[in-house]
C-alpha cells in the first residue's frame, strides 16, 4: 500500500521514477495482483495518470485495462475507473490553453488509440454489454467511451454496432433512463452513432426514437428550453435529412402535427436568449428537412399538404408578421415558409392571402418585396425574399397572372403600393442588387407562362414629363443599348446580367415578343456589336448573354419581319460574328464556377453580393435553349425549308389522327350503345328462361298430383268392383252391363286427359323453342308458333266440350240411379234395396271422381292461362325482332348505297390517271391476271 501512497502523492526517501517507470509498475500489479482491491487501486492510479500520461498509458495499459472489463464483471467500482482510463486515452476533448499543432497532435492520438481497441469488434460487442449494467459509475462512463470511439473512428464504429446483436436497441434504452446526465449524454452518443448511416437512422427510428425525442422536447420546454432540447433536434436532423424512409415514418405517425406548438410565439418578443435562437433555429431547419425540394415531388407534396392541415404554416406566417423577431430567425422563417408553399397551390393561395398587421392592411408579398429592393436590409434577408417569391410562383400560373396584373394600365391602383410597382421600382433603381432581385422577380412571373409573356407586353412606363410612355420591354432593351445616364447607372455587370436573363425568359418559346423585341431597329445591330467586341474578363459573360438572346430571336423568330427573318439573322452572324465565334461565346456562360453553383439548388445563396449573377430556372433554361440554338445557327436554308415541310407535314398527320380520334370516340359510343342493348336482350332472356322453368316446374307438380289421383282411384275402382260381386247378385244382368259401360267410358275420358295433358308438354317444349329463337339478333320465322298457339286454342275448345259431355252424362246418371229401382224390378223383396244403396255408392264415387277431374281441369286452365301469357310475350318480342331486321336491312342498304359512290369515284380516279398518260391496272384485270397465273401453275 506503502508504493499506492507514493504514487498518489504521498512523501518518500529516495529518487523518484518517471511516469514510465511508474504506469508500467501498475500495469505490472494490474496483470499480478491475486487481490481485486490490489488491482483497483492500480486502475484507480492509472486513471489519475492518464490525462498527463496520455501516451504511455495508452501504449502500455490498454490492454490491461480491456481485460478488466473481461474479468472483474462483479466489481463495479474497477470497472467504472477501467472505463475512465480508456476514456481520457482515447477522447480528443479540446483544451483551451492547447494550439492548433497540440490539438492536431491529440487529435491523431485519439484516432491511433481508437484503432488499437476496434482492431478486435468484440472490444465494443464487451463495451455494449457494459451499457446494460444499471450501476452509475459503469453506464455513464461507458457512454462516453462510446462516443469518443465513435467521433474517432465513426465508420468503422458504426458497422460494428450494426452487426452486434441487438446493437442499437441497447443504445436507444439510454433514453428512458431516469438519471438526466446518461440520458443526455445518451443523445449524444446517437448523434454521433446515426450520422451518414441509413440503416442505422431506419433502425433507430422504428424503435421509436421519435416519440421519446419529442416527449424530451416538450418535456424540457421546447424552444425555451436549454441544451438538451437543441441535442433532441440535432438528433431528429440525423435521422430525417436525405432519409425518404424516415422522412415517410415521421409523417405517417402524426409528428408533423406535434411541431406547429413549438412556433407559438407571443406578442412580446424581446430579450430572446441566444439558445432560444439556436433552438428555434433547429426547428425550422426540421421542417424544412421534411419539405425540401431535394425530395421526392409525392413525399414533398404530402408533408406541404400535412402542414398546411394541422395549422403549421399559419404559425409560421404568423412569425414571419411577427415584430421583435431577431433578424436570423426571421429569414430562417422566410427559407421555411418558401419551401412549405413551394409548387403547392392550396398553400400558395393561402400565402396570397395573409396580410401584415399594418394600417391599411397589405399583403404579405407586398412587405417582403419591400424588403428585397431596400438596399439597408441584410444581403441575406434579401436574398430570402427572393427565394420566397420565387417558390410562391413556382407552378403557380393563377400567382403569375395576379402579379402581372398589378403592372396593367386597368388594374393599377394610384392609392397603394403594388407587388408590380415594387418590382418595376427595383428594376430601374440605382442599387444593382435590387436590378438583378427584380429582374429574376419578373422573369418568375413568365416563367412557363406564355400567356403572361404576352400581357407583359401591354406594360407601358412613364419615363418623363412630355415624353410618351414605353413599354417595358423597350425600357429593358434601353438600359442595355442606349448611351445616356440609364447605361451608366447600369452598365455594372449585375445588372446587366439580370436585365439579359429577363429577356432571354420573357422571350423564349413567344414569337410575339421576339416580334416586338426585333422591331426595334437599335436591338440587333447593339447584340451583335457585344458579342463581336474582344472585351475583358467579366465582360465575356454578358457576351455570352447577348448571344443567347439573338440566338432565341432565331429559334423563336416566325419570320414576320422581312429585315430580320431567320435566314437572314444567321446571315448577319456568318458576317459580322463568325458562326464558330458565336457558338464559342453562348459556351462560355455554362463553362462559369457561378453558373455552375447556381445550377444545384432552387434557392439563391451566395456568399457575398457581387456573386449574385445566375438563377437556378434560367440554368435550367439555357440548358434546355443551348443545343437548340447551335443547331439552328448551324442550320442551311435548304435545311430549314426541309424542316418546315416536315412540320406542315406532321401537323397534317395530327390533323388525320385529330379526325381519327374523333371517329374512334364515335364508334367507342355507338359500341357502348350497343353493349347495353345487348344488355338489355339478355336481361329479358333471362327473365323468359325463368319464366319457361317456372312453368316446368308447375307442369311436373300437376302431372305429380295426377298421378296420385290415378292411383287413388285405380284402388278404389279395384275395391268397389270385388263388393260389387258380393253385393249385386240380385241385381239384373242389363244393370250391371250399363254401369260397366259407363265406367269404361270414364277410364276412355281418362285417357284423353292424359293424352291432352301429353299435348300441352308438347307445347311447353315449343315454346321454349320459340323463346330461344326470340334471342336471335336477326329475328327468326315464328309461323310455327303462331300454329301451335292456334292449335293450342282448338285443344282448349276440346277439351272444355268434353267438359261439358262429362257433365250432361253425369247428371244422365244421376237421373238414372234416382229412377233406377222403381224402374228395374218391384220393391218387394230386400235385395232390391241393397241393389240400390249399391248403386247409390257407385255414384257417389263417380261424382268423387268427377270433383278431383274438375281439379284437374282447373289446373290445366291454369296451366293454359300461363302458356298464353308466355306466348303474348313472345309476340312482343318477335314484334321488336322484326323491328330491328328492318333497321338493320335499311342500314345495309345505306352502306351498300356508299360502297357505289365509293366505286364511282375510284373509277372516275383511275380514268383521269388514265387520261394523264399514268398505267393504272384494273381489279378485273389483276383478277383475270391471276386466274391465268393458276391456270398455268395447274398445267
């Protein structure tokens, strides 16, 4: 213990060992000390070295102190300082009393150290395991160990982690800790750990990272909050910029709507601390994030849609109406704000709509372009306004026309400041940052918009008492060409940059303003005379601007001015320029370090004013305008000639595909008609198939009953008959005869029935026929039905005479058996009276059986009743049948009627072709051609 107390500070006799000397004892007890309190006051002593003793300890106890945390899992308290040890080896914290070589120094130690511990990926699978240890003095300082590693060697770091076995989850249950400062040191342990890393961010997202974030935010006060609220967003940045996947997660689960409270700011805006602004800043910057235009068009338009929604976008025009703001935040919020309306109209319009909290009330667009061309207001700020406007008429053609309209002679008011005034004044003011802000302004407003190009056309301006107004395009060209005050207070290159890129937009792809633009007689000879000139260096850009503004006068030229026709434009340059000069000069504007910057992103940002020379759009344009043109230059007349044949050409093909169109839909209706014809025949098909099987199914059910009634009766027939034998042996022979007759007869009028009833199934079977047949489009022959209906009539007037027959004989036999006994034989002996309660039995049976035939006849009128109705049916409809062979027989004709003027006039063709000295081989003669052929082939 005695060497612990000297190494710690303690006094002793002798010469003191060097710091060497001294971490390699440690080291020395670390690796052979059986005790664990020996071996924690060697870690404990090596931790209070490390700092001074970076290097050594580094170099010689590592290893040591991995196998610490190997072993010593039970202790706590040695593994809390092995991690300590490790931790001030490998972080690179900055010291402030360090320079810049020191710093650089320690930096390149940290690394060399960090890639000494990756070497083995089970290093950081152990120090993961640590982080799972409850205990204070084990998770905090594994936490930053982490971190250090991670700031070091991040890539490596991060692979190693994302193969680990529930690596990241392990990390994310850093945020649920109840202690604040792991909690927080948590945070930034994922910062480091999602930086560059997709999979990592997808993985840390799903596990719910941004419900817990937020929760912290809100938690610690939002945008009032401190240090810990500016580390939640700088996480949140991590996980959602260039991340689509995250991005859609973040919008799908509602968290957009969780944002609008952070913007709530109150009437009093004054004293913002500067972590207030840091944080709001973030915020802004996470809204933007999800609504950039680098993203997906959908992605964008969904999340712009979202927020207009839940009420985000009026908050944040809310702080762009605000006062007290600091200015950062306020073009911060102007950035965001473009963004979020950027190509969305619903969002645009409602842009259009918010007005400043000034007396009398004015648009927003109208105070910020107030903005843009005051020249006191910050570079930056003004840079934002432009942006601003620019998204606000991005695809917005209603925004452009509004615009426009307030620099119309019937639409501007004298009374109030416009957007267009505020423009026309920045275009033609003294500062040449509010010339090219105003002149890319404008050249929004026509962007894609060739109606508005044309209404621009109308602007007239008053340029001084006595003089008759201009139009704006002609005040353009002025300020460009003309040697007078105006040249010189724009002559600087800014401006001139500006006013070209504004001509160049205004009169691309408008024929009408190359017209007007031409028709001043001072505009070509002072192009060519710019681009022909041999100037200096930042002169050659606006050369280059000159010669693509001539060349969209050749491309777009519709050859209405005789003196500056397209043939002769090109002319002119052969003469005066040179075609490979001119072509040289349009190349050097895309070959500019400017034009290039300017080509990446929608906003305007550059780093001082005078670097404020290109578009985004207008790069667009000219890339689109460059190979055109050099092609039209190099174009000959016979070239040209041949080109607008083809075009007069095309244009007569589109005509012929116009008229087809026109004919398909025709068809397409006339099919559609027909389709629901058919539709309609099937349906009344289907409708008479029911019908017919309902029939068949009450036919199978009478022929059912019938058939029980024929076996009732044949039994009751069968059982009358043996007591008659018994019974009627005292009756008279002659008697017994008759009866016998009778109910032969009865049985004959049976059989008829039945055969009748045969008859009828017949008839349902035809007419099922018939009904088949009434589906056919072009209507069949129903002359058979007609006679089977007939024939069915006559059956009916049959059968219901056999009715009647049946009855006469049954009252016949009534009458009879009433007379019979007095009539037969005397009524003196008992047999006699037996006799006629026989007959009297007989009787009644027969009039039991005369009941069931009546029955039966009344089902077969049933029967009848329904087979006449699905006749008249069919009649309907052989009727409608018939209706439509007609039709269709007249239209045949129609056709047949065309195919002979068709005949006529190719014939009378083929006799002027005749006529004109041209061989023109007949049908019939191909015909007899070919049958001469095939004769030939069969010999």
């Amino acid at each position: 213990m005695n060497f612990f107390r000297g190494v710690m500070g303690g006094q002793t006799a002798g010469p003191q060992p060097s710091g060497a000397e001294t971490i390699q004892k440690l080291c020395d007890r670390v690796a052979s000390s059986t005790l664990l309190e020996d071996r924690r006051d060697a870690v404990r002593a090596l931790k209070s070295l490390s700092k001074k003793y970076r290097m050594e300890v580094g170099t010689q106890a590592m290893d040591h102190l991995i196998n610490i945390l190997q072993t010593d899992r039970s202790d706590s308290e040695i593994l809390g300082y092995a991690l300590d040890t490790l931790y001030n080896v490998i972080s690179n914290d900055e010291e402030e009393e360090q320079d810049e070589n020191a710093q650089k120094q320690a930096d390149d130690l940290g690394t060399q150290f960090t890639e000494t511990f990756i070497q083995d990926p089970e290093h950081i699978t152990l120090l993961l395991t640590m982080l799972e240890e409850f205990d204070f003095h084990v998770r905090w300082p594994g936490v930053k160990l982490l971190t250090a590693l991670l700031k070091n060697q991040g890539v490596q770091v991060q692979g190693i982690i994302l193969v680990s076995p529930m690596g990241v989850s392990r990390l994310m249950d850093l945020l649920a800790d109840s202690r604040e400062v792991i909690r927080n040191d948590g945070l930034l342990l994922l910062q480091q750990l999602t930086k560059g890393n997709a999979a990592i961010q997808k993985i840390v997202a799903f596990e719910n990272a941004f419900e817990r974030l937020l929760d912290i935010i809100t938690e610690e006060g939002s945008s009032d909050g401190g240090i810990v609220v500016e580390d939640c967003l700088l996480l949140l940045l991590n996980l959602l910029k260039n991340n689509s996947s995250n991005q859609n997660f973040f919008k799908e689960g509602s968290y957009i709507q969780r944002m609008k409270p952070w913007f709530e700011v109150g009437d009093d805006n004054s004293g913002w601390s500067a972590q207030k602004v840091t944080n709001l800043h973030l915020m802004l910057q996470l809204v933007r994030v999800m609504v950039s235009p680098v993203n997906s068009p959908g992605a964008t338009a969904s999340c712009q849609k979202c927020m207009y929604q839940c009420g985000l976008l009026q908050q944040l025009c809310t702080i762009l109406m605000a006062t007290g703001v600091p200015a950062d935040i306020l073009t911060e919020t102007i950035n965001t704000v473009s963004e979020v309306i950027r190509g969305s109209q619903v969002n645009q319009d409602y842009f259009a709509s918010v007005n400043a909290p000034s007396n009398p009330p004015r648009p927003a667009i109208v105070v910020l372009l107030m903005s843009m061309v005051n020249e006191r207001q910050p570079f930056v700020l003004r840079c934002a306004v432009l942006y601003c406007f620019q998204c606000f008429l991005f695809k917005n053609q209603k925004g452009q026309g509004e615009i426009v309209a307030t620099l119309l002679p019937s639409t501007i008011d004298a009374n109030s400041i416009s957007a267009g005034q505020l423009l026309c004044g920045g275009l033609f003011s003294a500062d040449s940052l509010s010339n090219w802000c105003a002149a890319v302004a404008l050249a929004h407003t026509l962007q894609d918009n060739l109606t508005q190009k044309e209404q621009l056309l109308r602007v007239q301006l008053a340029t001084s008492l006595g003089k008759p107004p201009v139009s704006l395009l002609q005040q353009c060209t002025n300020i460009l060409s003309q040697g007078d005050k105006i040249v010189r207070r724009g002559s600087k290159v800014q401006t001139r940059v500006g006013l070209l890129m504004l001509l160049c937009t205004w009169i691309s792809n408008c024929p009408i303003a190359v017209t007007h633009f031409l028709h001043n007689q001072e505009n070509v000879p002072f192009l060519t005379a710019q681009i022909s000139e041999n100037l200096g260096e930042d002169e050659r850009l606006v050369q280059g601007l000159c010669a693509l503004l001539l060349g969209i006068c050749i491309y777009y030229n519709d050859n209405s001015l005789e003196n500056y026709t397209k043939e002769k434009l090109k002319q002119l340059i052969e003469k005066r320029i040179g075609k490979e000069n001119f072509v040289e000069k349009l190349g050097f504007i895309t070959k500019h370090e400017l034009y290039s910057r300017a080509a990446l992103k929608p906003q305007p940002i550059f780093p001082s004013p005078e670097q404020m020379l290109f578009d985004h759009e207008f790069t667009r344009l000219l890339k689109e305008l460059e190979g055109l043109i050099t092609k039209a230059v190099h174009k000959s007349s016979e070239e040209e000639k041949k080109e607008e044949e083809v075009k007069k050409t095309l244009e007569q093909h589109d005509n012929i595909v116009t008229q087809y169109k026109e004919l398909i839909r025709e068809q397409d209706a006339q099919i559609q008609e027909l389709k629901e014809k058919v539709s309609s025949m099937t349906t009344q098909t289907e409708q008479l198939q029911a019908t017919v099987s309902q029939q068949q199914s009450q036919i199978q059910q009478h022929k059912d009953q019938y058939n029980i009634l024929k076996l009732k009766l044949g039994k009751e027939n069968q059982s009358q008959s043996s007591q008659g034998d018994t019974q009627l042996n005292g009756l008279q022979t002659e008697e017994l005869s008759q009866l016998r007759e009778e109910l032969e007869e009865l049985r004959r009028q049976q059989t008829l029935l039945q055969t009748q009833l045969s008859e009828k199934d017949a008839l349902i079977d035809s007419l099922k026929s018939a009904a088949k047949a009434a589906e056919c489009p072009a209507g069949s022959d129903n002359t058979e039905l007609l006679q089977e209906l007939e024939a069915l009539k006559n059956q009916v007037q049959t059968h219901l005479a056999e009715i009647g027959l049946l009855k006469a004989e049954r009252q016949e036999l009534l009458r009879r058996a009433e007379a019979g006994p007095s009539d037969t034989a005397p009524p003196s002996d008992g047999s006699s009276d037996a006799a006629k309660a026989e007959l009297e039995n007989r009787l009644a049976a027969q009039t039991a059986e005369m009941e069931q035939l009546k029955e039966s006849r009344s089902g077969l009128e049933q029967q009848l009743a329904a087979a006449t109705s699905t006749a008249a049916i069919l009649q309907t409809e052989k009727a409608k049948l018939q209706t439509e062979v007609q039709e269709s027989k007249k239209e045949q004709d129609d056709l047949l009627m065309l195919l002979a003027d068709q005949d006529q006039k190719i014939h009378s063709l083929k006799q002027r072709l005749k006529d004109l000295g041209e061989t023109v081989e007949d049908e019939d003669d191909l015909r007899d051609q070919t049958s001469d052929e095939d004769d030939e082939d069969e010999d």
